[in-house]
C-alpha cells in the first residue's frame, strides 16, 4: 500500500497510558483545560507538541505502514531541524516535525533544507547547517546516535537526572523533560523499546546500527541526499498551515518523501486509565497549498 493510497483514512488506534496526574473529573488541572472547549470537542485532550514526540517513540505503529523506521534520537529544541529522526532498513532517513494545534506550518524548515541540498548549499541558520552536515555525514550521524545512546542509560530510567555537560539522549530531553514526566508510564513504554537488557531493545540496536552502516554504503550516490519529511500537526485548529507541503512536494518530485499526519488523543469511555491516540492523513483536498 502507497502512501497515496491511504490519504484520508485512519492509521491503527494506539491506545497509550494516561498522562501523570490525569483524571478529568477530580482533577482541576484537567476540568480547567476541558471548561472551555465546547461540548462537540471535549473528548479531545489538548496536548502540546512534545507530547506527540513522546506518543511516537512509545507507539511507532501510530505513523503510516509505509514509513517503516527506528527512531534515533529527538533533538532539543535548535539544536537540529525536525522533533523525531528516525532511519529505516535501507539506510534513508525520515525526519519528523511535530506542531500543535496552531497555525504553525511543519514543513517550512524542511523546504530550506530541502533547497539546500539540492543546490549544494551549508544551510540558512545555526540547525538547518548542522542538520545537513548529519544528513551527507553517516559518520557523523553513527557517531551522535552511539553517544546519544550511550548517556540514555547513564541514568536508572526515562526520567532520571542527567548532570551538566552530559544531558543528550535518544529519548525526548526539551524542557527538562517535561512531557516524558507528563507521559511517565509512554516513557516507560519507550525506554523498554530501546533498553539493551530486553530482547526488544537488542533489536532495536541491532536494527540501528545495520541501518546506519547501509547508509554508509551510498554516501557518495544521490541517496545521501535523500530524505523522507512528514509533518504531523495536533488537531484543534481549522486553519493549520500547511502552505509548505506542496512546494516541499515540488521540491522533491517524489510524493513518497513526504507526508502529512493530524493527531489527536480521545478520552476513552470505557477506561479512565487509557488514552486513544488517533493519527490519519488528510486528503490533499484538505491542505493549503502554496501562494502563487
């Protein structure tokens, strides 16, 4: 099945813990959140941004069947391009940037660095510039995810302190962690995946490192440049941009590289301990295309 093909249609269900503290009908904090959304909205719970990062490191299954990846490492915030870099079996990378229920657009980034690229060119800012140098530098990029990977178990868990000078990891780090210890028991769930002391973690580094070694095999090759990009955006806000998705569809002649995801997590009628986390792909009838 394309990813043309299953436009418009849910992905699989992921139903994923309930965030720390979550019970709306004895807890302020959520009855506040709830109060002023009308009745038609409340079964969605407003989520920011960081939260869709963690959903997608605990449940992987949430993204199309077509993008088949690991997930290496989330960057903190301007450090790189993207909230999620993932690599599937051959070698190409799939970078993902999440945005909230706002009229933010995913995809603006990932058209500088597409253009980039293309045109052999360093990069705009500070985090396209280092994004690239990962994307042409397989040795580079194995280099950050062994590190990465290393310091994410200097630490008993998925929240545990790390000390100055030593805070990089695979799992979500922007702001002190704070959607990791929202989503504790998603956390928990993510760290099992990669954890080198269960079988399901062995995989999962086993699954990595042949994946960056393949990438290493077309460095020289148009490959290296090849990117997939998907933008995944909260639901909550009808006028999202997305002015960006066609001209990053232009850009890559290939609709297979790009995607583009809505999210959203539902309270469940029948448990107040579970969350439904639902991912589709809006018809392209649906998205903003750019100005001309």
């Amino acid at each position: 099945m394309t990813l043309n093909e299953i436009h418009g249609k849910p992905y699989p269900v992921a139903h994923v813990p309930a965030p720390l503290g979550y019970n709306p009908k004895r807890t302020k904090e959520w009855k506040d959140r709830l109060e002023g959304l009308s009745p038609e909205k409340r079964e969605t719970i407003p989520c920011h941004e960081e939260d869709a990062v963690v959903w997608l490191w605990a449940s992987p299954e949430l993204l199309p069947p077509s993008i088949n990846a690991e997930w290496l490492f989330s960057p903190v915030c301007s450090e790189l391009e993207g909230d999620i870099w993932g690599i599937d079996a051959t070698g190409q990378l799939v970078i993902i940037e999440n945005k909230g229920p706002a009229v933010d657009d995913p995809f603006a980034s990932f058209c500088r660095i597409e253009t980039a690229l293309m045109q052999g060119g360093a990069g705009d800012n500070p985090s396209d510039k280092q994004s690239i140098k990962l994307i042409l530098n397989p040795d580079k990029l194995s280099d950050k995810w062994n590190r990465r990977y290393r310091r994410e178990f200097e630490g008993p868990n998925a929240l545990s302190f790390r000390p100055e000078g030593r805070k990089e990891s695979v799992l979500p780090n922007s702001s002190h962690r704070a959607a990791m210890h929202r989503w504790w028991p998603c956390s928990q769930m993510a760290r099992e995946r990669i954890d080198p002391k269960n079988a399901l973690g062995r995989r999962y580094k086993a699954t990595i490192e042949s994946a960056l070694e393949k990438r290493k095999e077309f460095t020289k090759t148009v490959l290296a440049k090849t990117v997939r990009y998907g933008g995944l955006q909260l639901e909550g806000h009808e006028d999202a941009d997305t002015s960006n998705y066609q001209k990053l569809l232009d850009l890559t002649g290939d609709p297979s590289r790009v995607f583009y995801l809505r999210a959203k997590a539902i309270l469940n009628t029948w448990s107040e301990s579970e969350i439904s986390v639902w991912c589709t792909s809006p018809p392209k009838t649906a998205l903003r295309t750019a100005k001309t």
